[in-house]
C-alpha cells in the first residue's frame, strides 16, 4: 500500500478545499492504484513559538480508491 499523507492548518471542506499534489504523486496514484491512499489531517494546531515549531492535533479524512 502506498499512502500519501498531506497537513494543513485550514479546515477541511470537501466540497471547497483543494490539495496541491506533484506529477509525480498523481504518476504514483495511477501507477499503483488501487494499492494506494491520500490521507489528509486538516485543522493541525502549529505552534511556532517552539524551536523546532511543533504541531499537535488535526482531523483525519481517508481517500482511498
């Protein structure tokens, strides 16, 4: 299984929301489907006050074909 995780700040809205992905993760999704998944975690709570900033949180969404 080849899986693809993306994080965002913003909250997710399936119907608005868009993810920027590369040619080559889109060449690897056709390449390897069906043995593939996007994970999306939006809504990440980034605290940049820390050095190394660190994150915490997040929702979960699953693509999977």
């Amino acid at each position: 299984m080849y899986v693809e995780v993306m994080g965002t700040t913003t909250t997710w809205a399936s119907s608005r929301s868009e993810i920027i992905v590369t040619k080559k993760e889109v060449d690897l999704r056709l390449r390897e489907y069906p043995n593939n998944m996007l994970l999306i975690v939006s809504q990440i709570v980034l605290d940049r006050s820390a050095t190394p900033p660190s994150a915490s949180g997040g929702e979960l969404r699953v693509i999977h074909p």
